[in-house]
C-alpha cells in the first residue's frame, strides 16, 4: 500500500491562529544573532537570574545523578518536597496547609494548565491584567477561555482593584480571576489590604481567585502577602525559576483547595506523567540556601536603585512602582509610540536589547518597554551608558 503525501494544506487548529508568540524570545533571538556577528550586547530582555542555581540544588542534584536512579515519581510530587513546601508557607507567612494540598509542577507554566483546565469550562471568561504576563493570555486562548483584560490605572496604583474585578463581572460575567504580585512586567505589588479586598470580591461573587506568587521573595520595601491568608480557595502558584534561579529544571509548585487535588492528579499524571526526580531532588536542597539566594536579591536591589536614579536622567522617568521582581516597565511616550521598532533600533543601535510593551498590553505596550534588571551590576551600568550616547 502507497502512503498519499502528506497534504501541506491538511488544516491545523484554529485555536493556534489567537496565540501570539512571545516577543521577549524574538528578541532575544535577534541579539543572539547580533552576537553571533561579534558585537556586544547588554541583555535585559529576559526574566532570568543570571545567578546560578543555588550551590546546595547542584550539589543534590549531582548525587541523584552519580546513582543513577532517575524515574518517574509520584504525579504530585516527591513527600519530602510538598511537605517542605507546607513548612515554607508556615515559616514564610505563619499559614498553616497540609502537604496534601501542596501538588509540584514542571515549572509554574503546568500550573496554569493545570489549574484552567480543572477550574474553567470552554468559553468561560478569566480576567487578567493589562500589562500582564503574556502568556496568560495565550494559554487561556489554547484552551478555548477567554482573558479579560483589565487595563490597569496609574490612580489606583497599577494593581488589579477588586472594584475592578467587580465591574468587570457585572458588565460580562467572569468565571475566576488570575492576579500577580509583585507583577511581570511592572514589578508592582498588590499590598496586603488590597489582596485581602480582592480575596473577599472574589468570594462573595464566587470567582476563583488564581493568585501567582512567582515573584515572592524578590521584594524591595514591604513583603509580599500570599492569597491564602485571606482566601483558603485560592488557588496558589509558585516556581523556583526566580527567588530560586532555577528557570531551566522546570520546576514549580501549587496549593490547592483539597477538593481539588485528585482532579488536578488525574490530569498531571495523564498530561506529563510526573514532574523531573532531579529537579525535585535539586529543588528540595534549594530551601536551605537562603544565605546564597539573599546575596542574588542583594544584586537585584543595588541594580534597582542604580536604575531608578539614572534611567530618569535620561527621559525614562514615568515607570510604573517597582516593589518587587526585576523588571522596570517604562514609558517611552517621548521617544515612540511603536515598541516594537524601538527595542529593534536599541538592539541594533545601541547594544542593549529590551522587550517591547506590546508583549505584555496589545493596547497601551505600544509606548512602553520593559527592562530586566537580573543581570550584573556592571551590566546594567554598560546599558546606563549605551542608552545615554543613544538617547541625546
Ligand atoms: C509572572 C510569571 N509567571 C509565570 C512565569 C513562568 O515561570 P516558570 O514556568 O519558569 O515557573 C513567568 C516567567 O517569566 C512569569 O513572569
């Protein structure tokens, strides 16, 4: 029997067509290349510590390896791990859960899957923030929901208001809402009365509350609150990709309602079987190298202020509040209102490649860019530089 050529015009889904790709990667593959041509240049478009990840990880992780034994564990997760998680939300924000409710995760991007495809139905409508975390958007559009953008206001602090969530609820009707603090791409943080306010909208509209916690430990001022101080449904989600400089182990971390937690089984151990030995093993060390991982904060915080007095000498002044994470997300009004064609003219001509706003707000990013400041400090003095002799 002849096998028909495949047909290059056989369709592919049309859900595919809504998800946008991420332009924080674009970038980064046009100042690879740009590198490849042999010029410099200072990286401040991706989110990554540039630390490594904590000695203690490697060491574990390096012993898992030399035995050799690496399999499938559990789809929850390792015992050791969720019940060190439980003690972290105890000695971190005094919250008492059982390590039943703790699931691990191949990073925090599985949680999100997870938690839609267990919380929502086809079409249901998720608010999100604009700016906001770009792929939010483009997994809820995958998987046939909805975002809803709430485009947030310099008046009510660039933070997603519960009044906000409430009127966007009574104008279209919301299944639950995703809230981030400290925030991708602003770094602003919901403080804790208005996380309590927004915990208690929630509820009382019976919304679920998805509250991503990524950026926890990476404060400036205040520390950050975690949802389930003020709402035991919440549903929690953390990684070790940032506080724990451990983007590429994949590695992360849920809470969860207790009802909750077979369902979500189910479809962890039918979407990736369990998450990766090693990295639990390496993960699970992490927790003990806070001295490490306060030294890379340390890092972060001299690179805040030594941007905060100089990108204003320059014209970047109007940035939204930076509390936490590392990144600063700037208005660029007085320069473009296309980002998109300034970080391409800043990679090309000024060596410092940035990502363009319209990844993280299709509307408002046009005039604004983000910064990462999770390199080095004397790279983000090189960028200083650089965009003073560009920008005169
Ligand atoms: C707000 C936010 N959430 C989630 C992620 C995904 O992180 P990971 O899948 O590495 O845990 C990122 C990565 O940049 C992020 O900025």
């Amino acid at each position: 029997m002849t096998v028909p050529p495949t047909d290059p015009a056989l369709p592919i889904a049309r859900r595919i067509e809504r998800v946008a790709p991420f332009l924080a990667m674009d970038v980064l593959a046009a100042a690879a290349a740009k590198e490849r041509r042999g010029d410099s240049v200072v990286h401040m478009e991706v989110g990554q510590p540039s630390a490594p990840a904590p000695r203690a990880a490697r060491e574990a992780a390096k012993k898992v390896l030399e035995s050799g034994s690496i399999g499938y564990t559990e789809a929850l997760g390792i015992t050791p791990l969720r019940e060190r998680i439980t003690r972290h939300y105890r000695d971190t924000y005094g919250v008492t859960i059982t390590p039943e409710r703790v699931i691990v995760t191949t990073g925090s991007s599985a949680g999100f899957v997870l938690t839609f495809l267990s919380l929502f139905n086809p079409g249901e409508r998720v608010a999100i923030t604009a700016p906001g975390y770009p792929a939010y958007r483009n997994i809820l559009e995958a998987l046939d929901l909805e975002p809803a953008a709430i485009p947030l206001m310099k008046d009510t602090g660039w933070i997603m208001t519960a009044d906000a969530v409430a009127r966007r609820h009574a104008q279209n009707r919301l299944a639950g809402v995703l809230a981030m603090s400290p925030a991708n791409p602003s770094g602003t943080m919901i403080q804790a009365e208005a996380l309590r306010a927004l915990s208690k909208t929630c509820k009382a509209l019976g919304l679920w509350l998805v509250s991503d916690e990524i950026y926890h430990g990476l404060t400036y001022g205040a520390e950050a609150s975690t949802a389930l101080s003020f709402n035991d449904e919440a549903i929690v989600i953390n990684s070790f990709s940032k506080y724990y400089c451990m983007t590429g182990w994949r590695i992360g971390w849920m809470v969860v309602p207790e009802r909750l937690v077979r369902p979500i089984e189910r479809l962890a151990q039918n979407l990736y079987i369990s998450p990766p030995y090693l990295s639990q093993v390496a993960a699970l060390a992490a927790f003990d190298a806070v001295e490490e991982l306060e030294v890379v904060r340390a890092g972060y915080a001299r690179n805040r202020a030594l941007l905060l007095e100089e990108l204003p000498r320059l014209g970047l002044s109007d940035m939204h509040p930076v509390d936490g994470a590392f990144y600063i997300y700037a208005d660029v009004a007085r320069f473009t209102n296309d980002s998109v064609a300034f970080c391409k003219r800043m990679l090309d001509e000024a060596g410092v490649a940035a990502t363009p706003g319209m990844d993280f707000d299709p509307v408002e990013g046009a005039h604004y860019v983000r910064f990462s400041f999770a390199g080095s400090e004397e790279e983000c003095r090189e960028a200083v530089r650089r965009l003073a002799a560009w920008l005169k």
